[in-house]
C-alpha cells in the first residue's frame, strides 16, 4: 500500500476514491471516521488519506489526481440528458437514474 492523496473533506475523498476504482485502480480512504477524534489528535491526523494497492499503479493514479484537481469548480447544476431531472454541481452521474453527466 502507499499513501496517495490528502484530502480536504470526505466527499473529495470518495470523488477521487470513485475516479481511481473507475479506471481498474484498487484504492481505500484511511481516516475515515477520525473526525471524531478532532481535539484529542491533530486536525491534519484526521483528514482523510488515499491510499493505492499496487505501487505499479501510481504513475496513472497520479495522472488521475492531477486531472482531478484542475477540474474547475461549477456552481451551476446539471440537467441530465436521459430522464432531465436538475443534478448539484459537483455531480457527475446523475442521482436519479445513473447516467453520466456531460
């Protein structure tokens, strides 16, 4: 295993977690429920990591955190093409049918 990715929040966490799985990555968060340990660990001991299976698969896991971090905060939402129902902004599949935003 190898530490990959220091993320800010869970939700970055899972995005980036769900990127890597996406691609034939195996990955894991650590940290996942340190929140709670706030005040009596480091803030920075809590903050969700990702971590990679195979060290072979860092050189592409690293293409793909690059990618995600250039990716351009939108405020806007989404309509999906397949059943139109309105989709947040930091989605990208649709919660109501599953299809991909684009």
């Amino acid at each position: 295993m190898r530490r990959l990715y220091t993320a800010s929040n869970l939700p970055e966490a899972h995005l980036l977690l769900h990127r890597l799985t996406a691609s034939g990555i195996e990955a894991c968060v650590l940290n996942e429920h340190a929140q709670g340990g706030l005040g009596e660990i480091p803030f920075t001991h809590a903050w969700p990591e990702i971590w990679i299976m195979e060290e072979a698969d860092e050189p592409r896991a690293r293409r793909i955190v690059t990618e995600f971090e250039k990716m351009p905060s939108s405020t806007d939402t989404a309509r999906c093409g397949t059943c139109g129902e309105l989709n947040p902004p930091a989605f990208e599949i649709c919660w109501r049918c599953g299809q991909v935003l684009r």
